[in-house]
C-alpha cells in the first residue's frame, strides 16, 4: 500500500508539489498525479519521477514491472574487475 503521508512528507522536505510534479512532467492536469501518489493509479512516469528524485521506494509500492527493474538484487548487479580487486585487497589486507 502506497505511503501517502510519508510520500508528502518527503515531497515537502524536497520543495516538490502536485503542482510541480505536473508541470515538469507536462501534465495539463493534476488528476492523474493525485491518483497515482494515492494509490488509485500507477502513472509509471510519475513513479519514474519520484524514484529519480531520491523518493524512498518503501513509500511508493511500486507496480511489479517496476519493482523487478528497480529493486534488482545485488547478487544481480556486475561489479567490474577493479571493484573485485578493490574488494580482495580490503579483505587480504
């Protein structure tokens, strides 16, 4: 269930609005936007928005789709080879 209190609280704390969102998004109206941080809809762009903005994902209770491409496990992520290096130098050190 998406967090609506803590999704506004967060929105405040980062100067955003409704208002805002809407008009660097290019909404013509807020509806959708409203829908979407309620819970009733899941515009991807706005949750899109909110991500990149630093929106804490716990808040958002991201659609699926968008939770797989998100929240990937870090046995998923690929370290490069001098990460892996940096990391067995610590260990051995």
């Amino acid at each position: 269930m998406r967090d609506r209190l803590e999704i506004d609280i967060w929105m405040r704390r980062q100067g955003l609005s409704v208002a805002k969102i809407q008009k660097r998004l290019g909404y013509s109206t807020h509806t959708g936007i409203s829908n979407t941080l309620a819970g009733r809809e899941n515009l991807r762009k706005v949750l899109r928005f909110l991500v990149n903005e630093g929106c804490p994902v716990k808040y958002l209770d991201l659609p699926e789709d968008m939770r797989r491409k998100i929240l990937r496990p870090t046995s998923d992520i690929k370290h490069s080879k001098r990460d892996t290096e940096s990391r067995d130098e610590q260990k051995n050190g």
